[in-house]
DNA sequence: TTGTATGCGTTATCAT
DNA sequence: ATGATAACGCATACAA
C-alpha cells in the first residue's frame, strides 16, 4: 500500500522491461497495444506514480512550472493565481510558487530559482524592472510569460490588457459627465502599465480638445499610502485649484483617495469624482462604490499558463525532432521560431460604472 | 555563464572531488576549513546551485513543501500564504501549492500529491474534511502540519487560534456593552472553528446568566451569500423579534450582513451592532467599520512551516540514526515518536472594537 | 515492437 | 579528512 514502487516494479508484475513500462506512461505509440492495457492495468490497479526527481534527472524535463508573484497580500494576485490554479489542475503540472518580496535582490533570486533547473517554465506576474533579466533568459531558449508587464521593446510572451484604450475609455466616461479639470494619478513608472495608462488620459484630454495640465499630474506608486500622499497634496491647494474629476491608475490608491475625502468631508462624486483602475473585489462594496476599469485577472491567469505550456510542449517536442533530423549542435527552442514572434495576447476589460463617478445606486454594476 | 554546471565542475575547478563539494554544500563540520573556504569561493563565484531534483533522487529527501490551500481568493488565505511565503524564503525548501477547487474529491489530489513523493512534507491550510486522510497519513510518518482547523479527537500538529476564548470575548464584548438578545450567526460545521466559536458564544451567555435562544442561532457558511441570508431571514422577523446584536462567525459574513442592514435603513450600530471574526483586510475600511477579532494570519504561516520544516528535518535524522544505531526494519519517522505528542500552538487574537459595535470614529483601532 | 545498457547530478558508502 | 564508486528511478539510444 506505500508508494515506495518503481517502474522495475511494475516491469516486473506486468511481466515486461523497465523500458516498456516507461514507453507506456509517456504513450509511446510503438507499443503493442496488448501490453499497454497490461501495463496500464497494473499502474491502475497499484496506484503507481513515476518520481518526479527522477523524471527530471533522466529526462531534463521537470513537469514544474514556476511561477513568480508579487506577495500575495496584493489585490488582484489571488485573483490571477486562482485562474492559474484552476487551469494548472486540469494538466500533468505542478506549481512551484515563488512569491518574492521586496529586501531581495529579484534577479538573484530569478537566477537562483533557473539555476536549479527545476522548472519546466515560469510565469512571471508584475515583473517590473524583472522584465529584462527574463527577456534575456527567454532569448536564450527558456519558457517563459508574463501577466500585465511589458518592455518597451515587446519581446516577451504577454497576456494583459489594453491598458490605453482601457485608461482612455476611463477618463473618456469623465468627460462625458462633463469635467473638464481632470487630474490622474500616476502608477510608478517602473511598470510600463502606469506609463500606457497615462498615455490613454493624455488622448482622452486631447481628443476633447482638452489640453493636458501637469499640476493635476501626481506621481503614486500604486500603494495606499501614495494614494493618500497625493490627495492629501492635491485638497490641501486652495479650492479653485481643485480638479472636478480624478482619474486614479489603480483602485488601492483610489480606495485611498476615498478615504482622506471622506476624512475632510469631501463629498464623492459631487465635490469631485473617482474612477480607478483594477475593479478589485473591495471596489463593488466599499463606499461610495467605486467606479472602474475591470480587468478579467482570473481569465489571465488561465490563459497565460496554456500559453506557457504549449510552449514548454512545443520546446519538448522541437528538442527530439532536431536531433533526429539535423546535425546541428545546439538544439533550437526559442519559441519565437516556432510562432515567427511571442504571443502577445490582449483580454478585454469593461468600464464598470458605479456610485463614485456619480451613477445612482440603482443602477450600480457588479454588486 | 550558462547554468549547467554540476559539483563535477566545481569539484575540478577547486581541485577537489565531487564528495568533498557535496560535504561542504551539505555544511558537513568533517571538512578542513582551508578546502572549505576554496569550494565556497567556486561555488560563489560562478553561483553554482545544484539540481534538486538530483538532491532528490540520491538523498530520498526533497527539498520541496508542499503547501494545500484553498483557493486563494477565499479571504485569509493569501495573509497566511504571504507568512508561508516569507519564511520559505529563508530555507533551502521550495513551495509547491496545491490550490484546491471544489469539484474534484479532495482526497484522490491529496493521494495524487502524496504518491509521486515530490513533496517532504504538507502544510494544510483549512483542511476541514480532508483532516481524517492527512491524518492517516501522518500517523504513517509523513509530516504534515494544518492550520485552523482540527479534527474531534485532535492528532494533527496543529497551529491555530484559541476559538472559544476568542468568541468569548466577541460576544462578552457585546454583553458589556449592554446587549441582552444577541444572535449568533455561525460557520459551516464541517469545520471545527465553527463549533468552537459557538461554543464560545453560548458559554459568555451563560456566564452573563443570558440563557441561549435557538431563534437567534442562524446557520451560515462562511459565504456572504450565506450571510445575506441569514441577515435577511431575521429582519424580516417582526421588529420585537430582532436581537440586539449579531456575533457572526467570520468576516465576510458580517460584510454581508452590514450590506443587508445598509439596504433596509437599519442604523449600524445603533439599530443593531455587529461583530465579526478574523479581521480580514476588508475590516478596518468597510463603512460602518467593523468590530472583530483579529487572528494574526501572516505569523500562523510561518509559525506553520517553521514546525513543519522541524518536523521534516527531525525525521531526515532519525532515519539515518535508525539504520546505524538498530537491526530495525522500518524507519521510525513520526514526529509523535519524537516529541511524545504533536505540536499544537495557539496563537493570540485581540478584539479590535470598531463602529459596528459602538465605538466612536476617533478611537477605532486598526486603520 | 521490445529488451538491454548507459547516463542524468547528487548523496552515501566504502576505502584510503 | 578526503577520494573513488555505487546507488537513486527514470528516459533513451542502441541492439535484437
């Protein structure tokens, strides 16, 4: 009843080699059929399970995907790591989780986590300033992806959304309301998103022949505290200098902005309007409920780990049919080869209207 | 620079053997100091890190704790997965998570996991049914550590919050305050938690000579659908029939609860005062602020798998001192032979008072 | 199609 | 204290 057996086990009940045994768990078509049942019959009937160390020493082929998460105590991951879990179950995989804080040095620990050649592939979720670190191990045949995270030069495999338009749409819907002093807050640049964000108000304004006013420009870092930094700063001008409208990059720094109004008794959205940027679970209920861009994170996770396993499978495969059929030493496994370019796949988001741009409540989305 | 290095190649660059790289790797004390430092310098300087799966495979001993949890959108989770993964980030041990969904039978993944031996040991997070297998299982010699939840007869390491006093002082809060009909809307009683805060409810009744209504125990199950219901059920009672207060079992239930009491008018606190438990992020930001119990989920993590990692290295040892020291057979590898009972910590909660029970704004706590 | 033999990178067991 | 060498469980090239 342990699970101590090996495949010389199971070999030797079904009556066959070691060698055999193996072909069947990996379906190997050249095998007889009659044995494979046989074969198959004992795995069943004992329960067996191959060592994954072993698969990974003999084979070089871990069935581990790696993935790389910001802690999980920020909104939004849990949402994407479900999506990932989900989609991870339903495969041969297992997830190895990396959640890195922020005192280590992130290359160190990136190089650490590849060193040991445990993982088939990683998953890199917010990677920010990681993002070439991983370009350059992608380049050099490893698979990799990302979530919501791109270099300038787009070389990486990516599922995100279009955050312009997405930032656009946004400020777009304060327009409407007719506010024309909008101001933003800026994620850190670090993380391209912040940059593409601000880009999508900038075309907004411009396109409603609004120009754009840097003294409503404040510069966040996508934490509370910054959201709370900025609109202390911005209420504490004296009131003709106020925006009317505020478009914040992401919803914790809009919860944030929310909460220093309500502290100097600002009202929401009458002495001035919110929209954030995320759509995170807190937003439908706090209040006033928070109107925002929503981003289908759980989607993302499930589609940038089939991405990232089709890539690890086509890898495999191109890695067997190279050294059969060319003498060519170094084996070819970039994706980029197989696709002629990465994947670059955009999930749409939706403009969730809801009581802090001014929707009454009846009408309120999401709840 | 590229990472296919092996102890062979640091061994040759050193100009020692593999073993004596394996021994210093391995912090073996039997290793002349001046070939010790000369290895460490190798391995330091082209970052050499072996192959754990090669680890794995000689040594029988997996460098990899498996973490079971349920999704990580569940609230706590990702507090208790972020003190998981703080400490793991200070060991020589991965982290494999296994969230689990609802579909599958929880049992066949735990057996799944279990049979391809990857893992040297599991951390269950809110086991609850799956506790009699983990037992099993541990009672056999792998090491497993479960966070708050616990089987009747309690054999599991254990790491958790004292549930009775901690809803003894949630409801004697309630009483002092003056409240004498307070309802008690409890968990699910799949887990024990839910029993225990019941039990705490009733036992501060009876102290304050309050004898328990069974017309104000509603049945919840940890969901905010639940507690809309719940909450629903009871105002729609005839006014004289209301209590006073609610203790209810978890957070997201009294998230749901103030949500049904905001849509019918019903003042918080002053119609009805509300108590939670577990004092998720959510807690200190929903309006009216809620009063809870606050359970140190990031430091029950690591306190998780710092047991654990005992637990597993304990064993490690006393394998090897097994085969040296006795004839015997069967490795005696349970932790309970060790330490003579398995390790049940409790950590402290506090009561964290805030609007929903009464207390003014300006002395909230926990903002 | 099937079996035999070798190697994967490390630990552990011998010698020395 | 150190070095040579045999496992560990599996995949796979090669032989049959």
């Amino acid at each position: 009843m342990d699970n101590k057996m090996t495949i010389q086990d199971i070999a030797r009940i079904a009556g066959v080699s070691k060698a055999t045994v193996s072909r069947v768990l990996n379906h190997n078509p050249s095998v007889n059929s009659l044995l494979r049942e046989r074969v198959q019959k004992v795995v069943q009937e004992y329960g067996f399970v191959r060592s994954v160390t072993a698969i990974g020493l003999a084979g070089g082929h871990t069935r581990l995907i790696g993935v790389l998460a910001p802690p999980l105590t920020w909104p939004s991951v849990p949402e994407i790591m479900h999506g990932v879990a989900e989609f991870i179950e339903r495969t041969d995989y297992e997830m190895v989780l990396y959640s890195i804080g922020f005192e280590r040095n992130h290359s160190d620990v990136l190089d650490h986590i590849l060193s040991m050649n445990m993982v088939a592939g990683l998953l890199a979720i917010f990677p920010g300033e990681l993002s070439r670190h991983l370009t350059n191990r992608f380049q050099r045949g490893f698979p990799v992806v990302t979530i919501d995270d791109q270099t300038k030069p787009a070389t990486l495999p990516w599922i995100g959304v279009d955050n312009v338009t997405s930032a656009y749409e946004a400020t777009r819907h304060l327009i409407e309301l007719g506010h024309l002093r909008i101001a933003h807050i800026l994620g850190p640049q670090s993380y391209y998103c912040s940059v593409e964000r601000y880009q999508g108000y900038c075309q907004a304004l411009q396109d409603a022949g609004i120009s754009v006013d840097p003294t409503l420009l404040l510069q966040g870092t996508f934490t509370p505290a910054s959201g709370r930094e900025c609109a202390t700063m911005l209420f504490s001008r004296k009131r003709s200098d106020w925006p009317t409208a505020i478009f914040v990059a992401n919803d914790q720094m809009a919860y944030a902005v929310l909460e220093v109004a309500e502290q100097q008794n600002i009202r929401v959205p009458e002495d001035i309007a919110i929209v954030g940027f995320d759509d995170n679970s807190f937003s439908a209920h706090i209040r006033p409920s928070l109107t925002t861009i929503r981003q289908p994170f759980s989607e993302m996770g499930q589609k940038a780990l089939e991405v990232l396993i089709t890539m690890i499978d086509q890898n495999h495969h191109l890695e067997k049919g190279a050294q059969k059929q060319s003498t060519q030493q170094e084996p070819i496994h970039s994706f980029e080869n197989i696709q002629g370019a990465s994947p670059r796949i955009r999930v749409p988001t939706r403009l969730i209207v809801r009581a802090s741009s001014g929707a009454p409540r009846s009408l309120e989305i999401g709840l």
